[in-house]
C-alpha cells in the first residue's frame, strides 16, 4: 500500500517508511496526494447518494460562495471514517503535525453560478492541517491552488481526481482557494481540516439502527455453515467498539465487547468453530455455554444483511 486509503475494513495506513516518505514530501512541496483513497465501492454509493442530495448556497459573506449539503448519510459516514483512530494516527505520521480529529463539510461549485473560491488561510480555531477529497465526476478547473501570502503566483495546483484526497499545510503564511471552473460540469468535494482537538461528531438518529432485512437467501443454521461477509459491506473502528454499514442503506451499527470481537474473527476469515474455541479461551468460557450465544448473534447479523450464508 503506498498511502493512506480507506477500504471496506475501514482507514488503512501504510508501511512506517512509506509514511515517512509521505511526510518528507509534504514538508517540501506543503502537500500530499492520496491517490485512490476511498474504496471504489464506498466512492460509488457517495456519488449515488450526492446525485439526489438537497445543497443550499452558504449564507452571507464568506471567502466562498457555493452549495454546501444538508445533513445527509453519506456525510455522516464519511466523518466517522475520517475521524478514526487509524486514519488520525496516519495524518499524524504523513504530516508532522498532531491532530485529533476532523471537521468539514461536502460543497458543490457550479459554473455559470455565480459560484466563487477566494484567497484565504483557515489558520483558526485549531486547524492543523487541509484536507480535500474530490466525489465528483471530471470536470473542467476545480483545482486546488496553493500559494505564499507574500506571493502573488501559486506553488501548487492539485487537479481534482475521483475518489483521490489531498492533504495540504494551513499557516499564517500560506493561502490557498478553489480555481474557477469551465465547462458544465460541476465540482463535488468534501472539503475541511484535520484539528488539534477532536470535535464532536453527531450522527442523524436515521443513521444509526437496523437496517431492513435483505433480500431472503440461504439461512445460517449452526456454527457448520461457513460465513462470508458480503462485498457491500464495510466496517471501522477498534474493538471493543466498531461499527458496520451496509451499503446502499447506509444504516450503522455498532458492535462492543464481545460482539466487536467476533466480527474481527470473522474478517480475518476464521472458521466458525475456530472463532469459537478462540473466544472460550479468550474469555475463559466453556464452549458449550458460549456456542448458544454465538449462534444467536450470527443469526442476527445474517438475518440484517451482514453476514452470508457460503454455498
């Protein structure tokens, strides 16, 4: 892996040399490209989710003008991920700077209205570092520019790539905007900063619950039958507590203690009764009396759609 991503098993970072590496050529160049970073599958449920989101121009005065998004589930989850302990611990390595946590918004600019970046810094309220990633289709400009406030000319112009991410330095000293775009097509990012304390990160009460049922297949029935968790699934997180998603719903659930334990079992693709003399020796339990409570919480992931029954 050669930078930071977030896959379907949630933030990834790579190798302790490549990171450094990466923080070498940010300290230089004042950026860093992460190409790729969101899982192709996540990039595309994002995309389809923005497609029919409701944006509304940001009110009054401000360095831009443009549509930022109503809360919406595609945010929500894309915060949770960015504000994973992995991927912090990955910015932190890749750019020198220590932060904790991450806030932002999802914008859109569209040519032809009236849509506009200006010059400015964002060095305020505890913002170490810039982050951006591009959600959107191609378009014409949208790049990021990034200059010296002594300078007139930019150092730097990041071309927007689908699914690509930038991480870039905020300083006193330094000044960066959108560059204008052409064409018809618009410019769709998820734009904010990587902060020196966590903020607070609420989630929408319909983001957080069961999802329904899915579509009626193979029923698990004991510990004998071999579990796979589906590709339109993703999870993140660090046990005792994760959280798992189904894509398209988009609903989350979250996993402590012993529940959280299994899943990681079960994405390191142990057998159903390796996971179950595992647990008994973790947690010094007969097997006898855990294999009821195992089965029961098999059963219900499998029945939500997060687990599937192999032919």
């Amino acid at each position: 892996m050669n930078a930071l991503r977030i896959l379907r098993s949630g933030p990834a970072c790579p190798s302790p040399a490549r990171l450094k590496r990466l923080r070498a050529s940010f300290l230089r160049r004042g950026y860093v490209r992460l190409p790729g970073f969101l899982e192709p599958r996540l990039r595309g449920w994002v995309r389809s989710r923005l497609a029919r989101a409701r944006f509304r121009i940001r009110p009054g005065p401000d360095a831009n003008r443009e549509e930022v998004l109503d809360p919406d589930l595609a945010f929500s989850l894309l915060v949770l991920l960015l504000n994973d302990p992995v991927l912090i611990r990955g910015v932190e390595a890749a750019t020198g700077s220590r932060v904790r946590g991450f806030s932002g918004r999802i914008f859109r600019m569209r040519p032809g209205r009236g849509h506009y970046s200006r010059w400015h810094s964002d060095w305020k309220g505890g913002r170490k570092v810039g982050f951006r990633i591009h959600l959107g289709g191609p378009c014409r400009g949208g790049g990021l520019l990034l200059r010296r406030a002594r300078e007139d000319r930019p150092f730097a112009r990041v071309a927007p790539a689908s699914g690509g991410a930038v991480l870039y330095r905020l300083g006193p000293d330094l000044r960066h905007r959108t560059a204008d775009l052409g064409g018809s097509g618009p410019l769709v990012a998820l734009d904010g900063w990587f902060m020196a304390r966590a903020p607070s990160v609420p989630l929408p009460k319909k983001a957080v619950g069961s999802p329904r049922p899915p579509r009626a297949g193979r029923k698990f029935r004991s510990l004998s039958d071999r579990l796979v968790i589906p590709p339109d699934v993703i999870w993140f997180g660090t046990e005792p507590a994760l959280r798992i998603c189904r894509l398209p719903e988009g609903r989350i659930v979250v996993l402590d203690g012993v529940s959280s334990r299994c899943w990681s079992l079960l994405a390191r693709r142990l057998s159903l009764p390796g996971i179950l003399a595992r647990m008994a020796r973790e947690y010094q339990v007969p097997p006898d009396r855990l294999r009821k409570d195992l089965l029961g919480l098999l059963q219900q992931l499998a029945g939500l759609g997060f687990l599937r029954v192999r032919s």
